[in-house]
C-alpha cells in the first residue's frame, strides 16, 4: 500500500497545509492592555510609559504594539500647527523568525522601513490626528514570532493599541492577506490569509524580505481595510498579475471577505475590554495577589 503524506491527505480533501480551509483566517486571538500603562516597556521598546498596547497572535504569529501620547513634540521643528504628528516603528526581536537571531536594525533594514511606512499609511487613514494639533502619538510594533503575515498582524495590534489608549478613530483598521497559486490540488485556489510557507509558495519570498522568485500566476496580497465603511487603506500586491483585473479582483474579494472575520474576533476583545473596565470602575472587578 502507497504510504501519503499529511500534505497529500489534506490536498485531496481540499485543505490546506495546516487544516484550514480557504477561505479560513487562522487562529487570532486579542489582548488589550497587555502592558500596564505606567509601567517600562522595557529595553526593546523606547523607555517611557505606555498609554494603550495591544497583543496579537494570528496563528503562530504574534505582534506586539504599544501606543505612547498624545504627548509633547520633543523639537520645535516636527510640529504640525492643524494635526498630531504620527510616528510609527516596526521593530522585530531576534528571536522572532526561525533559524535567524540576528538583531535587525529598524533604522536600515530596507523591509522594516517599508513596512513602517505602510503600518503609517493604514493607520493615518483612519485616525482623527487634527483633534491633537501640535502633539505626537508614537506607535512600536514589536514582532515576537513570525509565521508570516506580521505586516497585517501589527497593523491589527497597532489599531487595538490605539483603542485601548483612547486615541479617536474613523474605524477599526483591520488587516488580513489573500494570494492565489496553484496548491497542486489540480487548479489554483484563492486562500486567505497566509502563513509563511503559503507566502514562500506564492512569492517565493518570505515575510521577512529577499527577493521573489514566485511564477507569474501567483499572486499574494496584504490587504487594510476600514471594514464599517467599507475603505480600502492599503494593498500591497508584490507579484506580477498574468490574469488581469478580474484575478485581482477575485483575490481583492477574498481579502476583504478575511478582513471582516478580523474584525469580528477585533469587536469582541474591544468588547470584552470595555466590559472588564466598567466593571472594574462599579468596584466588582476580581483582584489577583500574587506572591513575590
């Protein structure tokens, strides 16, 4: 008898290479106030008190954000007289990615400072920076594990960080990818956000940078989306299109449809925060002692 392998079993059961179906997001869960307020962020985040932060895992990835301000411009120079200054930084730790502890620097790495300046797209879209004119509001997104998708992970931790510091909101930008490739279950499939085996597959490339290697009729697309009003912030397609509008279409589609599962699990930690705070402001919330 012919032995198959897992991958095998799940391809002719139209599954993916971790269980999920297609159009299936993988595991997220959502932490709001994931650092006390006044406390130290410590020596990897810039050393000053946190007014909200957020943790996010999407599958084995996870992504921590923090949000300090609206506070003082430090130079005269960087104020905006009509809105608040936006700063945003994409950090990852050593040991985030598998097989790789080299500590990055965010100020150089090429994809770090992409992906800053996208994180700073999404969101300038969707906060009112003109009620703070002549402040700053600094946003770190720190990637503690990679499975790929980090770029849409800290968008969705920046955006819950910014909830739980109080920093007035258009909408909720949440973000999830899409690609399409053929999976070797006999045609191409669109799938929804993507791992990073699935990445490698469809760009060639993995989460972190390199270059592509990925064949014309593969596409991956990270997409941010302000799902209540139903804009599109930001897609970052980074293949080539052999099927014209209606390929892009189609995975466009499918992204959007995962950004509202995002959403979803998002709108229930929001939920579920606001609750635990009212509750602790009736005086019910349960204390925990810990001994040290």
């Amino acid at each position: 008898m012919t032995s198959l392998r897992r991958t095998d079993i799940l391809s002719l059961i139209h599954l993916r290479s971790d269980g999920r179906r297609p159009q299936e997001i993988r595991h997220m869960s959502c932490h709001l106030g994931a650092l006390p307020s006044t406390s130290d962020c410590g020596s990897a985040l810039p050393t000053s008190s946190c007014s909200g932060s957020a943790l996010v895992s999407m599958g084995l990835t996870q992504v921590l954000a923090v949000v300090r301000g609206p506070a003082d411009v430090t130079r005269r120079s960087e104020e905006l007289p009509d809105r608040a200054v936006l700063e945003v930084s994409f950090r990852t730790a050593p040991f985030s990615q598998p097989g790789d502890r080299r500590n990055v620097n965010p100020s150089t790495d090429r994809r770090l400072i992409e992906q800053s300046n996208l994180l700073q797209t999404a969101l300038s879209a969707s906060i009112l920076l003109h009620l703070h004119p002549k402040s700053k509001i600094s946003v770190t997104v720190m990637v503690l594990a990679d499975d790929g998708g980090r770029l849409e992970a800290g968008i969705n931790a920046a955006t819950l960080a910014l909830m739980d510091a109080g920093i007035p909101l258009k909408d909720m930008v949440c973000a999830c990818s899409a690609g399409r490739w053929n999976a070797g279950s006999g045609g191409e499939d669109i799938v929804v956000d993507l791992n990073r085996r699935e990445i490698q597959a469809a760009t060639g490339i993995g989460s972190s940078g390199g270059a592509g290697v990925g064949t014309s009729d593969t596409i991956y697309l990270p997409v941010a989306t302000m799902p209540q009003r139903g804009t599109i912030v930001l897609a970052q397609c980074e293949s080539r299109l052999s099927g014209g509008e209606e390929s892009f279409g189609e995975v466009l589609e499918a992204a959007m449809g995962g950004c509202q599962a995002v959403m979803e699990v998002m709108s229930a930690a929001v939920r579920e925060r606001g609750a635990g705070l009212l509750k602790a402001r009736q005086g019910k919330a349960d204390v925990i002692l810990e001994d040290c």
